[in-house]
C-alpha cells in the first residue's frame, strides 16, 4: 500500500486522438468530493486540449489548478518544466487531492514514472495507476503502423529485420505500462471491433489487464481512480522498448501550426484535411478556426480521416485568430504542402 499521506497522481496515456481530453472533462465532473488538479503536455506550441480543460473549471477544479507543459515531452523536460510545475501545484494555498497527468499522444509513460523518485516530489506524491486509452475502432483496424501487413510480410521474410515503426512502439509501451486499459469509441467499433481491439491487447499486455470499454468519455471514477498502485515503485513489472536507454528520441514525429484566414465552410476544411491525411499521413490535426459570419470558435478535431468539428465558444474580445497545429512522422511533414492543402 503506499503512503496514504502522499498526493495521489493518474497518469492518462493513449495514442493521438484515443479520447484522453475528453475522458478528463468527464472526471473533471465527477470529483468525488475531491479538489483535482490537472496537468496537460501538449505536443507543439498550442495548448488546445489545455484550453478546452480550462473552459470546464469548477470550484472542484479551478482554472488555476489546470497547468500546460508545452515545451516538449514531459518526459524529457523533467527538471526543467515537470518537477517545478509539480511543486507549483503542491505549493498551492489549497493543495489538490488528486492530481491528473494528460500526457502528449507521442509520450512514452515509463520514462515519466521513473521521473516520480525524483527526491523533490517522491515523498510527497505517489502514482495512484496508470490509464491507458486506445481508439477500439482503430486498434481492431491495425492503425498503428503504416502498413501492419506489409511489416509482418517483411519479419516473415528476414526474421532478423525490425520493422516496427515508432508509433507500434510507443502503443506497445503505453499498454505495458498501463494498470487499466480504456477501449474509447467504444460505439463506433461495435461488438466484433471490440472484441478484435481486445485481442490485440491482450497479446501486447506483458501481464493480464483490466480492459474496459469506453464511450464520450464516460466510466465510473471509482474504477479507475484509488488504484493505489504506487507504479513509481512497479517498474519492473512495466517492460519498455526503450529499457536501458539514456533517453528517446521524438525526432520521429514533427509537429506545425498553420495559420488560417476566416473560412466560408466547415464542410470544406474538414474534407481537406481528410486529403492530408489520404495523401500526406497526417497523424493529427487540432485547434480553432474562425467561421465566417459566426460570433463562436470552431473546435476542429481529426485523428487521421476521421474529422470532427463543433462550435465550442464566443471568440469574446479577443483576435479571430484561426490556427491549427498539424502533427506527422518526421518524414511526412512538408509545411508547404500541408498549407498549401488548407489555405488555399
């Protein structure tokens, strides 16, 4: 059992789009009689899903318990960025009694565990479990690697090529380090992609794992908050890719923002960045885009061709500013071509 004294954190991973934002603003309302505190790593500049937490503050959550790293990943920034945020959070007139950590889609979680026996911050808090969200709908499609086929074509060909790509890796690692793992859109996959999706899990997970489907975000707090699975004491049992290493790399992926003049039509933008993803495998497109004619922001949401976008709130006195950050591998990020897309 771990020290009851110390601060309890949830650490909330999953892959880019798989619902982590919207399972918090769910917990965010639904504290259970407790002050939370939540911490977003955005991967880039824009603090979109930082931004969506904060239009969700309650008395249970006040905007100034609602933190943004967004300097890299929260892993590798840890002295620098994590630990002082943390310690800002602690220090706080009224101190949080649970603290949520929304890593990036691209974040590997092992690395930011071990970051918790840091002396200034492991007496005082402790990590309550580790939830792991993945798309149902996706996992059952094989959509973690480019060409699932393919690479196992070529593994069957030369036993000893290692064709994993690098987001295989980071699923693998996030589901190996997980204490519970969330199937979202849950609706969207239906039975047999449920089933497919667990499967898959299942033969990742080094070891048996709660597996639970989830739909909007919603689940009851109680099962996956109160864990007292002190994980920063656990790592052994938490296997990585990246075991032994310094440090990793997140060369891998790349990240741009594109800034927009109004638009006419959010049909329109929405088929053009289901283009970027078809022709240009973009991973992820997100942010708020000024509409012609409309006094509210346009949330735009799209992981790979799925797009989703609503008005969220009045663009109020500040710029009607439209910006959206574009993320990619490395190899597949090309500015020009990707405004060339969106703007024209």
């Amino acid at each position: 059992m771990s020290d009851l004294t110390k601060t309890p954190v949830t650490v909330i991973t999953g892959f880019l789009g798989a619902g982590k934002t919207t399972l918090i603003r769910h917990l965010m309302s639904q504290p259970q009689g407790k002050r939370l505190a939540v911490l977003v790593n955005e991967f880039g500049t824009m603090g979109v899903d930082g931004e969506i937490l904060k239009s969700c503050a309650d008395e249970n959550c006040p905007a100034e318990n609602i933190m943004e790293l967004s300097n890299g990943c929260i892993c590798c920034t840890v002295a620098d960025d994590f630990i002082p945020t943390l310690e800002r959070l602690m220090a706080m007139p009224v101190k949080p009694d649970h603290i949520l950590i929304e890593t990036s889609g691209l974040a590997l979680p092992k690395p930011l565990l071990k970051a918790f026996d840091w002396p200034a911050i492991r007496s005082r808090i402790t990590v309550d479990g580790v939830i792991a969200l993945a798309d149902a709908e996706a996992v059952a499609a094989g959509r973690f690697a480019p060409d699932e086929a393919a690479v196992e074509a070529q593994r069957a060909t030369d036993p000893s090529l290692d064709h994993e790509t690098p987001l295989s890796e980071v699923f693998e690692d996030q589901i190996a380090c997980a204490d519970i793992v969330l199937l979202s859109k849950a609706d969207l996959a239906g039975e047999n992609g449920l089933a497919a999706a667990r499967a898959v899990i299942e033969a990742e997970a080094p070891r048996k794992l709660p597996i639970l489907p989830l739909t909007d975000g919603v689940i009851d707090p109680r099962v996956i908050l109160g864990l007292g699975a002190a994980a920063e004491d656990d790592l052994a049992a938490r296997p990585s890719h990246h075991d032994g290493a310094d440090d990793h790399e997140h060369d891998d992926f790349d990240s741009v923002v594109i800034e927009l003049a109004e638009i006419a039509d959010p049909s329109d933008l929405a088929a053009r960045i289901e283009r970027l993803a078809r022709e240009q495998n973009i991973l992820r497109v997100k942010g708020h885009v000024a509409v012609a004619g409309k006094p509210m922001r346009l949330l735009v949401q799209a992981v790979g061709e799925r797009v989703r976008h609503q008005y969220d709130r009045p663009w109020g006195d500040g710029p009607r500013a439209s910006r959206l950050v574009v993320i990619a591998e490395h190899d597949d990020i090309d500015e020009a071509a990707i405004r060339a897309v969106l703007a024209a």
